[in-house]
C-alpha cells in the first residue's frame, strides 16, 4: 500500500458511509479520486481509471450536441459537470449532499452551475437532457419520471438494477422503472447491458478491503465490525450480479 503515513486532514472523512471508504481506497490506490461511479473495464489489465472514464465517455457520447441545456442529477465530485461545461454545455448539476457540493466547489469554484438539492424538489427548465449517472437508484420510480416530465423530453440513464425480486435485493426493480417511465409518456429508444463490464468495480473493491482494514479503523474510525460488514456486503453483492439478480445498464428514453 501506498501513502500509510499520516497527512493532513481528510477532506472526505465525514463523507458517508461506506463512501468516505470507497473515496480512502482510491485515494491510496490511485493517488486520488476522479470519480464515483463505477468503471467499464474491457480487460483484467484496466485500471479502475481507464475504466470510470470508459464509463463517462459512453454517457457523453449520448447526449445532444453543444451548447444544449443539461441537467446532471448527482453530481458526485463534480468532474462530469466540469467537462460538460468545458465541452460548451450549458449544463447544471444539482446533489441533496452539502458535503459533495463543498468539494465540487473547493475544486472547481464557480466554474461550473451546482445546486444543493433533491431532484424531486427542483424547479426550472426546460433542459434538453437530463443525465442520471447511479443516481436515478436513490429516487422513487414515479417520483423521478414524474420530474422528468416536468423539465425534458430525454432521459439518460446509466445505473444498475434488480431484475428480478430476491430477499437482499435493494435496488430499484428495473421492470418497475421501466413501467414508470411509460407512465409518463417516456419510451425505451436504447438499451446496453454493461453488467460483466461494471461488475469487475466490486471486485476491486473487494480486493482492497481486507488489507486496508488497520488503516480504515485509524483514520477514517471504522470498527472491525464495520470492515467485516463491508467484506461481507461486498461478496453478497458480487454473487448477486454473477446471477443475474442485479445487472448495469444503458437506458436512453425520449418523450
């Protein structure tokens, strides 16, 4: 492991469990942390880097052209919002997490357009997409296309789903998501499975946890209790997606 020593103090340390664990991992791994999503990996000999940016690039290379109006729905570490902005996207970012919005602005200061709130509490538009990158999993189904309906004609989507009801199971039903996109006058146009692309995050993570447990407990506090949980929670969640209860994809609607 790298960077064992103790540092200065951690700017994600009150982030939320278990994403200030996540965030520790990457930042020993990686030298840092781009992003929060997960990665596409085409090959063992991917870096999770190269893979999240696979991720972003596949996202962008759905959306309208420059300069049109978009709405990214959980702006993580703000680095999409940023590189839409730069692209010539009149784009705006908005997450409920005040922590995630300090760092967004402690890095890119008013470079880009980032609001502290909920989706289903937003008001504005139009925009001429609105892009959910592993966030459209924290909002109700028919809350979430009910909003959509209010602000644009396309949905971007790339998250992952349950395909079908086992007890453990938390992600949103995608048989559910899709009958509340049709609810709202919002028709499949794509769709790309990427789920043996995106499993291989779990696995690093899972890799990484078990060696990095001295260092978890000294500087983020975590118990021993708590990095057991993860390991575990971590397997549970890899065999899901090896049966395909869970799976990643790409969903692109239009209204």
């Amino acid at each position: 492991m790298r960077g064992v020593s103790a540092g200065p103090p951690l700017p994600y340390r009150d982030f939320y469990y278990p994403l200030n664990v996540f965030m520790h991992i990457l930042t020993h791994e990686e030298g840092g942390v781009t992003y929060l999503h997960y990665g596409l990996f085409d090959g063992d000999g991917d870096s999770i880097a190269a893979a999240q940016q696979r991720s972003t690039e596949l996202l962008l290379s759905r959306l309208p052209a420059p300069p049109a109006r978009l709405l990214d729905v959980g702006v993580g570490l703000g680095t999409t919002l940023d590189r839409l902005t730069r692209m010539g996207y009149a784009a705006e970012g908005i997450t409920p997490d005040d922590k995630q919005i300090a760092m967004v602005r402690a890095r890119y200061g008013d470079a880009v357009n980032v609001h502290c709130t909920r989706f289903e509490d937003l008001t504005g538009g139009p925009y001429d997409a609105v892009l959910f990158q592993e966030s459209s999993q924290y909002i109700d189904s028919a809350t979430l296309f009910a909003k959509a309906r209010e602000l644009t004609n396309q949905v971007i989507v790339l998250d992952e789903f349950a395909f079908r009801e086992e007890e453990g199971a938390t992600l949103h039903r995608y048989d559910t998501f899709l009958a509340a996109a049709g609810q709202h006058s919002f028709r499949k146009v794509e769709e790309v499975d990427l789920s043996d692309q995106a499993a291989p995050t779990v696995d690093y993570f899972n890799q990484r946890l078990p060696r990095y447990r001295d260092l978890l407990h000294r500087d983020l506090g975590l118990t021993s209790q708590q990095v057991d949980d993860l390991i575990e929670s971590g397997h549970r969640y890899r065999n899901l997606y090896a049966r395909g209860v869970y799976g990643y994809r790409l969903i692109v609607f239009l209204r």
